[in-house]
C-alpha cells in the first residue's frame, strides 16, 4: 500500500548499515505502520528498502535513515520520498519454494539476485536461501541461472580479446602463483587480465601480494587501458562491480561459516563471465582444509566447473593439486611478493615452480601455443628465459609500480622470532590452518611485512637447533601474540617429537 | 582476546534495536578491530553482545550503544565496560552441527539456548537454528532439552496448586473458547490460571479479547495473587518472561514465514512447563490455514504432544477440532469478549459451546469431577447452571474489571458496513484467512471494537438480500479500506454465486 504523502529524507551520519527508516509516531499511527514493517522508499526512480523504526525525535512528514544506506542508493537530506508498506516479497515466496526443496525457474531466480543486489532482501532472508542451497542443493540449471543473474546484476568487462583466466579455489596458505602464472601465460602473447580478491581469512590474496609491488585499485575504463598495454594484469576485483551478489552473499556465508556448493560454482563462474573470459583454468587444492578434502572431491568438483562452463560457453580446464601444506616457504603479502619475485629470476622453491609452471601449462596448451602435454616444459622455458620476469616488470609498471623493484628491495617486518627444532627428525606435518592463523595473528594482511616462513617442508629433515619457522611482524606486541599463538598451535610436526615438548622451543 | 583498557559507554537515543556498538578507528586499529567483529562488553557482571562499527565521531576511549540495548541490558552512560573480541562462539558450533543434520547434545542445546536469550546469537544465526530444525528436524529427546532449557532460562512460577491449563495451536479466527473454558473448569473447583498471548498474525487473541473486559497485564506475584483468589484466570503471558527464548524464536520464524514443527512443540510445551501445568488439553484444530490441514496431520500432531508431556511430567490430553470456518459468528477483541459473554448467559453460538464444553470436559475428565465420556456434559451442566458465568465474574473482578459488565454494555466499532448475498442458496465455504485479513484490515486487534460478524456459516441457506457480514471499524478510513479486501477477498462463498459476480454486493 502506497502513502499517500511524500516523506522528506533526513540522514544521520552515523556508522549504521542496516536499511532502517525511523519515522514519527503520528506519521506511523497515520499510516497503519508498526516496527518492522517493511518499506520501500523511492527517491527519483531509485528504490531501496528499510525496517521501520518510530521516534519522536523524528519531525513529522520525514524519514530519517543513515548515512551508509543514502551514500549507498545515493539520496540526500531533503530529498522527497514516497513510500510503500509492503507485507511479503516475491523473491522471499521463492526463497520459501526453495526450502521444500523444489526447482526454481530462470525468472525465479533472477528476482531473487536482483534483490539481492538492490538491499530489498534482509541477511535472514538471504541466510535462508544460501542454507537452502546447501540443505537440497541445486540442478545445473539453476546454478547456470544463478551465475547469469549474478553477472547481469553488476558490470561487465568487455576487453575485445580472447580473454584467459586463471581462478584458485584457495584454503592454501602461500598460494603466489598467480604472480608466476600471468607473466608466463602473457609473455606467451596469451591476454590474462586477471583481477583477484583481498584476503577475508587467509593471509594474503592475490591482490594483497600484488599490491606490494604495484597500485592494483583501478576503475574498469583504468583496467582495460593498463591489461590492453600489458598483455595482462593483476588487479584488486573488489571495486569493479563484478557479480556483486557475490560479497553480499560471502558476508551472510562468513557469519554462519557455510559455503554451499552451488552458490561457490556460480559466484566463480560469475566473476569470470563477467570478464567474458574464454579458457579458464581452476586450481583445485586437494587437503585438509580446502574445498575438496580428497582427491576424488577434487575431480567431483572439476567435473560440475566444466559442465558448467559449457553451459556458459567458457572452456575451463582444471588443475587438482596437492594442497596439503603452504606453496612455497612465506606466507603473508610482503613475503609471498618476494618469494615471486625470486622465482621469477630464478630462484624460487620447488612446489612454486611446479604448482605455477603445471596450471600456466594448462593455459597455454588451451591457448594453442603448446602441444597437448608441453605446456608445463614451455612454461618453464618462459619462466627460465627471463621473457616471465621482463613481463611481470612491464605488467608493474603499467600498474604504475617500480618495474626495476628487486627482491632484497621488498621490505619485511622487521620484528622477528625464529623457532627451532627441539630434536632431529623429519618433517612430517605443517598445519595450513595453524600457518594461517599464526600470519594473521604477526598482522598479515592488513600489516603488509608481516607473515611466516618456514624453510623446511614434509618430508624434510632437520638437525636439533635449525630454524624451522621464522615469524616477521611490524609490530612487537603482533610479534608476541603471534608467538604465542605458535606455541599453542604447534602448526610443524618433527617426527618423533612428543608434541608437549614444545614449550623448550622457548 | 580481553582489551587491557575499560571503554565508557555512551547512550545514543535512538530507536535502533540492533545490538551495535560504535568505536573511535584508533581503539578499533589499536586492538585490531574490524567492522562486524562481535564483541562481548561487560558492565557490572552483566554481559552482552555487539557488532562493532568503527566512527570519528565516537571520542577514543568510548563505546557508543544505542538506547534499546541499553535499556534491555540495563547499562547506562557513563559506565566502565570490558571488551572482549570473540571470534565464534560455541554455540555457532553446535547450529552448525544441526545444520549437517547431527543429533545435539542436552548440554549442546542449552548453550544455544542460553545464548538465544543472553543476545549473543544474531538473527541470522537463529534463523540457520531454526531451518536446520525444519530441515533435519529433531529427534524427542532433542525437543525435550530444548523445552527445558527454554524453561530454565525464563520465569518459573510455583503455584503450589495441581496445575490445569489448556492451549490452542491457533490458525481460526473467533476461537473465544478460553473466555468459556476457563470458568468452566474453575467453577468445578479445578486451578487453571491461563496465561495467554496477544495477536501476532491473528485479529484477537485470548488476550486482547479478555483484556475488553478486564485488565490482563500483571507481574509474577500479582498473577499468583488473583489466581488463587479466584481459582483461574485469564492474563496476558507476554511480560512475564515465561520462556523468554520464544519471542525471539518467533520473530526471526516471522520473517522468514517459518514454523519448525520442533520447535512449536518446544515453544508450547515450555510455557506450559514454565507455570507448572499438571494437566494440559491441547486444542488441534485442522482445516486449510491451521497447523495440522487434515485429522491425519492432527493426530500425528497429537501423539507428539503426548509423548512430550510424558518425559516432562504433564499429562496431556488433545482435542482434534473442525478448524475449517471461524469459531462462533463474531471475530475481532470486543466483538468476541460479547459473544463469549453472551455464551456464558446462555446465550452462544453452537459452534461456540460445542467446542468449549468439549475442551473443557476433557479437563474435567482429567481432574476426576467428571468420568470418563462425561465431561462434556457436565461442562454444559456448568455453563447452563450460570455458575461458569458467576465465576467469570470473579476472574473479571479480581483482575481488576468490572464484574457486572453485560454484553450490551460492550462498545463495538460504531463505523459499520453490511454486505447481503447477491443470490439465494447455501454457504459453501467461509474464508478464514480472507476472515482474519479483513478484520485486522479493520483494525483489530489494535483498534478493540473493530472486526467482523459473520451470521452464516458453512451450510446455512440464505436468501438474496440477506445479511452475510457485518464488518465494523472505529475510523471509517479502516472501514473502507476492510471493506475493499472484502471485495477483493470474497470470504464467504455461495453455492452456485460465480466469484466474480461479487463487485454486485454493493
């Protein structure tokens, strides 16, 4: 039911994101409105929603709300809106079909994401459909839907070229590939804009490694200049409106600590289509930890990421590695940067190399480049040449960094504690989620020098007294705490070591 | 993580339930505070539970709440809180394990629950409690926990009286049944101190019906007080923080539309456990819009009920009802409280008295007054005799109303409209959610005298002209604007009458 007044709009400034409207009590009585009903506002076409909230602080014929909801939708004070008292939305009657159980239709699905997408659905309402998905899951149509819905929703990048793309499903701590992967794949004349996401719980994302070597915040028009120069790129995906469903549902996710299946099959595919990539790699890490804790999770999940990218019309090959223990030896934005930065002149550990140099393999067999089953040996051709290492210079620089930045030039935290092996023995366990935790707690990724490294991985052998985790922190309060945290998490297993014996660390 | 410094609480005034607590950024960046990180603050050993938002305009060494929070948890500007940063709460673990279907512990379920009433879970956390229930259900003995635990952590009040009590699943508009049962079973010398609710979705409960004829809002010691003066009676449960977990459960299954078949049960039973009841008729009714759509549905029900009370010590006995039409003609607060009082007089509906007498006889039964297969004769006994309105007039008295009231002195909404039948011929169906939708449309329960009589029921033969609803308001803007549903909605439909023949009612 429409009001039949308009409303003036006042804005509080203060920090409240949640859509509520506060109105006076006659205006409310008036109008038959009782707390928390539901209203849609609309100011010149644009049409949001909020909760009502009665004050009397609140003049009569105006509705206050805060300013993040204005800055958001983009009303100011003052502005005229007419008001509707609505009772059930259509998504929600959708959202209820879908806890029975039952198949929603295109039209379905996309009234749901739209509104999603416009702030008419509440985190309840949207907590309700994400465990509806996990509780009945969903057919491959509607996860096609779901992903069309989430693109069409946001921006599209159309780069007028053959687009590669390259995606980890991460639980992995360490994962620089990516800062291996583009150069090779680029300096091969393949074009892979590659935009990434921060790190939510891990130490470090892409974009946080990347971002200690060049600027990666750009706008879409910034974007296609600097990967249309460079050949390729590795950019911060988070502020260009790609599927932005997505983080709406990552927050609700976060919360209740879920990740249904089929909403992570589409807001993949979404951030990709909505790059309108062509051949798409996914790194799949099998382990304790990650999306797929056995291998044959890692094919079940490879299998449902390619019959969908048929459906959208991408060819995606995916990669199942070992995700066991971190890549590499450092964890954290500086450290990981560095430790790219080393491979790319040739001096990079194993498990980068071989992890980096497989998956830019697959692309550049995709991309006709290589023979089927030679990508992998160009990739480290490329790789050993130089030609990576003079693309990924070019690639910062068109970001706008220092292109002759060297790795010794990478500052790291400079408050360090190193433990050591307690007895001789072999590694025979490092702990990601204990590494992660443990990064996090020394500042990693909001303090950028901050992060672990640990020189030995399974299967190696250490002599009582050599260093097996080093911790670097901005920070010497961070420094302790992540100690602390190491002593209690125990994250290197020696065999043959009680696991008590820990304290003599110390 | 415990902050080492105290932080002083400021109050901000405004109508904002949401459990959020503002920070200056360097109190936030110093300890590592992130927008949403749930806090735990604790003043004077009272504990609770915020989000954090991070604002400027908040003076460091501060924490801003807002007066709803405040006033529920009873803290004040000015006071020393201590913050601790928590990242999952234990209680979050157990939800998720019901969401992957597991069975919870007794301890398990009590710390959801605590945590339930205690603020700490969120709506969103809730809201995946009660789907998992939905959508796994819950085993027996799991709903026997839950009953307690939301016993426990509420009100229990000890009559020191054997207990009998009486509930309705709802669902049917009119159902005025416990303004006649109540002084029925009282007059037969058994105690039955109804605690009952307010409407939520319906146009009246028992609540705001008797509140028309006496006050029903009364403390813990004040209810025992009139109580066992008058032998029963009819209150309002809502302020007496009888498990309390309820109205948190109920808001959250609100906006979702939910109604976890566990947790009804759980909910039910605990208020009933919460004033000690020894003996509890349940009222089933079935029909299209109720709790169980057919006898089936009604049984199974019952033979949950009964299960239940036997692990809780109460006996209960279920009535399966016909739920199809409203109960009685009149629907809305004050037209009800006058028919039931009518009833009383001798003067009610058969519907009405057929219901009544039998739920009643099943207490009789119960209490030993009346043998088996008796007892509704013996209520009828009781009711024509005038002793059950003489008893009425006790309960009204010592509530606090006027026991001389008679239905005539009743005030109904004096804006009335009548709609006749366009046709002759016979009811075939009265609309119970058309009949509620245009009654509250109307005003009820809010606005008492608003409602609608409906003087056919299903069956009846009328004749073209014949009055068939009688709708009335207290403002004529509400009268219009039920009298419009009523047009949309057609309620009452007549035997041979095409449905869109209905705009002719004028």
């Amino acid at each position: 039911m429409k009001l039949k007044e308009e409303l003036k709009i006042i804005v509080l400034d203060w920090p409240i994101e949640e859509n509520i409207g506060v109105l006076n009590p006659e205006d409310a009585a008036r109008n038959d409105i009782s707390i928390n009903d539901k209203l849609i506002v609309e100011v010149d076409g644009k049409k949001f929603t909020v909760y009502a909230r009665i004050s009397k602080k609140v003049e009569k014929g105006h509705l206050l709300i805060f300013k993040p909801l204005a800055d958001m939708v983009g009303v100011k004070e003052g502005d005229e809106a007419s008001i509707t008292i609505t009772d059930i939305f259509e998504s929600l009657t959708y959202i209820r079909k879908k806890m029975r159980g039952k198949h929603l239709s295109k039209d379905e699905i996309y009234t749901i994401i739209n509104d999603v997408v416009s702030g008419k659905l509440t985190e309840v309402e949207i907590a309700a459909f994400l465990l509806s998905q996990m509780f009945h899951g969903m057919s491959m149509s509607e996860i096609e839907y779901l992903t069309r819905a989430m693109v069409e929703t946001g921006e599209v990048i159309d780069f007028e070229r053959v687009v590669y793309d390259k995606h980890s499903l991460g639980g992995v701590p360490g994962n620089k590939v990516s800062l291996l992967i583009v150069p090779i794949v680029a300096a091969a004349g393949l074009f892979i804009p590659k935009t990434s996401s921060k790190a939510i719980t891990s130490p470090s994302g892409t974009a946080d490694t990347m971002s200690v070597l060049a600027p990666v915040e750009f706008t879409v028009d910034e974007l296609k200049e600097v990967a249309l120069k460079a050949g390729g790129c590795i950019v911060w995906g988070g502020s260009l409106h790609l599927a932005p469903a997505d983080d709406i549902f990552i927050n609700v996710e976060r919360k209740l600590r879920i990740d249904p299946e089929s909403q992570m099959l589409a807001s993949i595919m979404a951030k990709k289509l909505a790059v309108k990539a062509n051949y798409l790699v996914i790194d799949i890490p099998t382990g304790p930890g990650t999306k797929a804790p056995t291998v044959k999770d890692g094919r079940r999940l490879a299998h449902l990421f390619v019959e969908l990218g048929e459906r959208l019309d991408m060819q995606v090959q995916c990669g199942i590695t070992y995700g066991g223990q971190p890549i590499g030896h450092s964890v954290g934005p500086a450290l990981e940067a560095k430790e790219a930065l080393e491979a790319l002149h040739g001096n990079g550990p194993t498990s980068l190399l071989e992890k980096s140099t497989a998956l830019a393999g697959l692309l550049l067999e995709m991309g006709g480049v290589a023979h089927r089953g030679h990508g992998k040996e160009l990739a480290y051709k490329i790789l050993n040449s130089g030609k990576a290492l003079e693309k990924m210079r070019k690639i910062i620089e068109v970001q706008g960094g220092d292109p002759s930045i060297k790795p010794e030039d990478i500052p790291i935290g400079e408050h360090v504690i190193e433990i050591r092996a307690p007895c001789d023995g072999y590694v025979t366990h490092v702990n990601n989620s204990a590494i992660t935790a443990i990064a996090r707690a020394a500042g990693a990724p909001k303090e950028k020098g901050a992060g672990v490294v640990t020189p030995f991985k399974r299967g190696h052998k250490v002599n009582k007294g050599d260093v097996i985790m080093v911790i670097h922190a901005e920070r010497a309060t961070k420094l302790q705490q992540a100690y602390s945290l190491a002593q209690k998490l125990k994250p290197i297993t020696i065999e043959g070591m009680l696991l008590y014996t820990y304290p003599e660390y110390v």
